[in-house]
C-alpha cells in the first residue's frame, strides 16, 4: 500500500502541504520496507523523524492560526497536544522495547489514522480559512 500525496489533500498553504508531502514521503518508505519485511530496520528512522516533525509542523500551524486568528484553534490545538502524547507513548515503548513487530503496526496505524483523517478535514479546513486571509 503506498501513501501519495493527492490533490484533494492540498491545504491552499505552500509550506504546510510540503511539510505534509515529506510526511507522507517518510511514511511510504515505511510502509515499502514492511512490505520487504524490513519495517523493524525503517520504523526507528520514521520515529527519529517524527520526534522533530511534530514540533516543527504543529509549530507551523499553530503559528498561522494565532496570526489569523483562526476560530478552530483551540479544537485543532487539541488535536496536536492528542498526536503528540500518542507519539510519546510510541517513543517511550520504542525506547524500552526497540523496533519490534508490534511497534512497526502500530506506528503505521497511528500514522495513516492521523494523515487520512486530520490532513483530509481538519488541515484542509484550515487551509480554507487561511486562503480568505491571503
């Protein structure tokens, strides 16, 4: 199963969505070494990743909704500070345990949940509300 950046997941931002194509570039090599039965090998990658994305993109975002005062702030905040805590059971598990089956399904679980379902609405809601600001 591959991840491909599409259109329909376009936010209308430059920066946001190249942030959001390495993403879904990291997690397509992921899910390409799983197939080649070599996740354990590209999961600490993806985790090392992640551990500087989370604070950098979620930064990002943040920054443009306080600047426009977006209204779906503290909801879309939320959702961030949730990834974050669930990243940081993942971290800590991987930490203890190292990369093992278990881990590797369970970041990509946690990972496509989070691309399909917060990119595809609450992203390109705010991509929305900042294209009547430009």
């Amino acid at each position: 199963m591959a991840m491909e950046w599409t259109d329909d997941l376009s936010t209308g931002s430059a920066a946001i969505d190249d942030q959001h194509k390495e993403l879904f570039k990291r997690v397509d090599a992921l899910l390409e070494a799983c197939g080649q039965g070599k996740g354990k090998a590209e999961v600490s990658q993806v985790i090392r990743f992640l551990d500087a994305y989370v604070v950098t993109h979620f930064s990002a975002e943040e920054q443009y909704m306080e600047k426009h005062n977006y209204p779906g702030f503290a909801k879309h905040n939320a959702l961030h500070l949730e990834f974050t805590e669930q990243f940081g059971e993942l971290k800590r598990e991987f930490e203890k345990e190292g990369p093992g089956l278990y881990l590797v399904v369970r970041t990509n679980q946690m990972v496509l949940q989070w691309l399909l379902n917060h990119i595809r609405k609450v992203d390109r809601e705010l991509g929305a509300f900042l294209k009547t600001k430009a």
